[in-house]
C-alpha cells in the first residue's frame, strides 16, 4: 500500500486510464453545484441527485470508514492508550492538519501515521470514531446527530482537524444553547480546565492555547452573559424585595456562584450587568457567595468584598492565597519561613520580586529588548528601587558571560564572576551548584517539568534552605508568576539565591 501520488498529472490526462490529452472530460464550472437544489427541483431528467450525493456518502461511510475496505493509511491515535484506524489519503487529505501530517512523517514511516492527543482530554476515546466521521464525511445528513452531549467534542475535533468551518460553527451553536441552569456545573467546569486568556503583560504559551483556539473565548463569554444577564432573568432576580424576586431563585443563584472560577466570579458580580437590585444587594449577595466559597472552591484563599462609594463599579472583589510552606521544616533552626513573590513578566531575566522576611525586600530585574544580539544582552538587578547590587552580561547569541555582584549591607564590595563558576555542575545531572560569598556550597536541584527548584546548602549537614515554584495568581503586589519561600535572612545569599536562580531558569526555559 502507498499514498497516491502527489504528481500534477490528473487521471484520464496524459494518456491516464486510455484516454489522451485532447479528449480527457472537463466538466464546466457550475456542472456540480449543491448548491443549486434549493432553486431547482429535486428531479432533473428522471435523476434525484440528492438521493445520489447519499448513496455516496453513505458507501464512503459503510465501506471505508467502518470497514476499512481499500484503506491505503494506518492511523493510530494515542490518548492513554493506542486505537488504530484503517483510513484513505484521499479523504484525510481533506484535513489540512491531517494532510500536514502525512507530508510531514518521517522517511520510512511508509502509510502508518500517528496522532497524539495525550493533552487533548476534551477529544476522548469514545468520541474519535464519530468525529473522524464528522470531519471527513461532513453533510447536512450528519449534522442532526450533533447534540448537548457531544458538541463540544465535535467542536474541539472539528477546529484540530481543520478545514470545517462551517462544521465549527453549527456546533458552536450547539455549545451556546445547550448552556443552561442544569448543565452550567458542567460549563464552569471546562472553563476551570481551558487556558485563561493572557493579561497583556506576557505571551501565552503556545503549548497550553486551547484546542478550541478562538471559540474557546466565546464560550467563555457565552457562559459570563448566561450567569451576568441569562440567570438572573431566568430565575425572576431583579428586586430588592425577597419576595418579588423569591428566596428560592436567590439560593440557587448562591449555590451555582459558589462554585464560578474566581476571575469570572470577581468579574461577573463587579460587572454593571449583574442586575440582581441595588448596590447594597450585590455587596449582601457576594459576602453570602463568598461564605459559600471559602467551604469549596475557595479553600485555601482569603476572599473578601468591600462596597465603595466612588470610581467605576461599586463592588471591589480581592483574593489573598494563603500560603503554605512548600516543604517541611524539622529542625528548630530553620523554623522561619520567608515568601517572595515573582511579579510581572513571566521571565526570569525581567521580573519584580517583593516579599519580607526580617525586612521587606523589593527586587527588580530589567533587560532591555532582545531582538538584537549583535552585542549581547545586560541585565541589572536592583534593591529597594535605587540599589544597584548586580550585573549580568551575556555575551553575543546568548551565551554565558560574566556576572557583578555587590552593594549588599554584609557584601557591600562588588565582585565579577564568570557565569559558568555560578553554573558548576552538580550531584546530578539536573543539579547546578555554586559557592556564595561567604565561600559555602549550595545546589539548585531542578524539579520535574521544570515546575520548580528546591535549594540546597552543601556544607553538613545536607539541609534545603528554600524552594522555587511557578504560580499564576492574584496577590496585594499583583499577579504572581512564582514564589520563593526560604529560611535565611541574610542580604548576600539571598542575591546569590536569586541571580543564581534567574540563571537556571533562563538556561532550563531557553535550553542553552
């Protein structure tokens, strides 16, 4: 078996099949237009071509796609476990994903092609037959099996396959309608599991984009105008008085806004649009909401709602983590445990650092832009918005350089490193270690997936001294994209810490 050939030559040219060039059959524009059924009759010179367009459907269905009868392609879809399809080029290459997928396989792979959707769960096992049958052998006929259950596998199908927009669009509509008082758990659910948006600040990760790429935000929406203007309307809350708008519609709508993710929970109920009655009744519905929360979805966060009297919406919502150390300390010596949080951009070279530990500590680090290398790139660090207590310079395409640290209380001296001594290699391979200042060793051990560091002071005993880990969410300072915790206070190291620490995650995230 093969895949046809790509060649520009068509059958029935060239000499193809018996028939030459001058008398090959080519059919006038508009010969086949479905188009067209709506304005003619159905029967056109004793034929029913609708009937036909069926039929061929149907045995495209039955004889390829369920039996695999003349498949010339292997497809094996992994997702927990291998499932394999006996599939045809010709219809696959309808895909621009698929079709992506077989000019791109590796020599030798001959027709056997393999698809992963390991971190694509919203496309499971049960559904990948009847999508691959709806994204390949799309027609009007298919489209009345579409329904609340399926829909949005369709969708997530559908936009990963490519090519079938319209496809896309019939079953986000599908997706919008079946939103509704009994199903908006299950809503609030994936909208817990997709990506968030990106604030501005930073780029979002291409790995993490939804596989609904663009309705994804839609149904977003879709679900904040059902829970801001759609529930309130359909459970009569437009009152004051609890009894216009009734006690039981008023509980039903704590109960579903106890369970909202908290950026659309703080958005919906700050939002104008959430016209459940007066100010005052918003600010009484967000503290019952939020007493509801704090036994569920909240666990683990302080939320809190103050009624204000002036600028843009009356209701301000904030949320404040309650933090817990990340490891456990035993010994008696290192009972404190410090926070500081990484603000700003998610990058460890341009980042804002505040925390407090016998002291508040406020860090700054600042890299211009660098889209050109031509001379290396310079990044300085600063204390307490003035200090200047490091330098580090890259040399040119990225690589390591030298670093200048100084102009702390205990090491106000500077002193230039190579970056590499910052660098040394460690007890194993995904270890780095270096010496501080004060001539001890310390080693940052890297975590599975990069999801964190855990620091380790080398002189005995053998003892983590702080741990490095990436977050995403709200503090007093801003949005927090990691937190460091540690059990020393002293100025040198934690410079050293932090520089040596920006240092592995530049190196780790950009696989210098």
């Amino acid at each position: 078996m093969s895949i046809p050939s790509s060649s520009s030559s068509v059958n029935g040219a060239n000499g193809h099949n018996g028939v030459t060039q001058s008398d090959s059959f080519s059919p006038q524009p508009g010969f086949y237009d479905p188009t067209n059924f709506g304005s003619q009759s159905a029967h056109t010179n004793g034929f029913i071509f609708e009937r036909h367009d069926a039929d061929i459907v149907n045995h495209l269905y039955q004889s390829g796609f369920q039996t695999g009868n003349y498949a010339d392609v292997v497809l094996h879809v992994h997702q927990g476990h291998l499932v394999t399809y006996r599939l045809h080029a010709i219809i696959l290459s309808r895909s621009p994903f698929l079709a992506h997928l077989m000019s791109t396989s590796p020599p030798g792979n001959g027709t056997v092609f393999h698809l992963n959707l390991e971190r694509d769960p919203e496309v499971t096992h049960e559904v990948i037959p009847f999508n691959l049958f709806f994204v390949l052998w799309f027609s009007r006929t298919s489209l009345a099996l579409i329904d609340e259950k399926n829909c949005r596998a369709v969708l997530a199908s559908a936009h990963l396959l490519g090519g079938m927009d319209e496809l896309c669009s019939y079953s986000y509509d599908a997706c919008r309608r079946s939103i509704s008082i009994d199903s908006i758990g299950e809503w609030l659910q994936f909208l817990d599991n997709i990506p968030s948006p990106s604030d501005g600040s930073t780029t979002p990760d291409l790995a993490q984009t939804s596989i609904f790429g663009p309705y994804g935000q839609r149904l977003r929406d879709d679900v904040f105008n059902f829970l801001v203007v759609q529930l309130p309307r359909t459970l009569d809350i437009h009152s004051d008085s609890p009894l216009q708008s009734g006690v039981h519609g008023r509980d039903m709508l704590l109960q579903i806004f106890s369970r909202v993710p908290f950026d659309l929970f703080k958005t919906a109920v700050e939002s104008q649009a959430f016209e459940i009655g007066s100010d005052q009744t918003r600010f009484k519905f967000a503290k019952d909401a939020i007493e509801l929360r704090r036994r569920g979805i909240a666990r683990g966060a302080e939320e809190t709602v103050v009624l204000s009297n002036f600028g843009g919406s009356a209701i301000h919502i904030t949320r404040k983590v309650r933090k817990r150390p990340l490891w456990k300390v035993n010994s008696s010596a290192f009972m404190a445990t410090f926070n500081l949080f990484f603000t700003g951009k998610d990058d460890p070279l341009s980042c804002v650092i505040i925390g407090e530990d016998v002291m508040p500590r406020f860090f700054c680090f600042e890299t211009p832009d660098r889209q050109s290398q031509i001379q290396g790139v310079k990044t300085t660090v600063s204390a307490n918005n003035t200090n200047k207590v490091a330098t580090l310079v890259f040399q040119p395409g990225n690589q390591l350089g030298s670093v200048t640290l100084g102009g702390t209380r205990t090491h106000p001296e500077f002193r230039t490193v190579a970056m590499a001594d910052l660098l040394l290699p460690g007890s194993n391979h995904n270890a780095r270690c270096f010496f501080a200042a004060d001539g001890r060793k310390y080693e940052w051990r890297k975590c599975a997936n990069l999801a964190g560091y855990d620091l380790y002071a080398l002189n005995p005993p053998v003892v983590r001294v702080a741990a490095f880990r990436r977050c995403s969410e709200e503090t007093a300072a801003g949005r927090a994209r990691g937190l460091l915790q540690y059990t020393f206070a002293q100025d040198g190291l934690l410079l050293y810490t932090l520089v040596t620490l920006s240092l592995n995650r530049w190196i780790d995230m950009y696989a210098v």
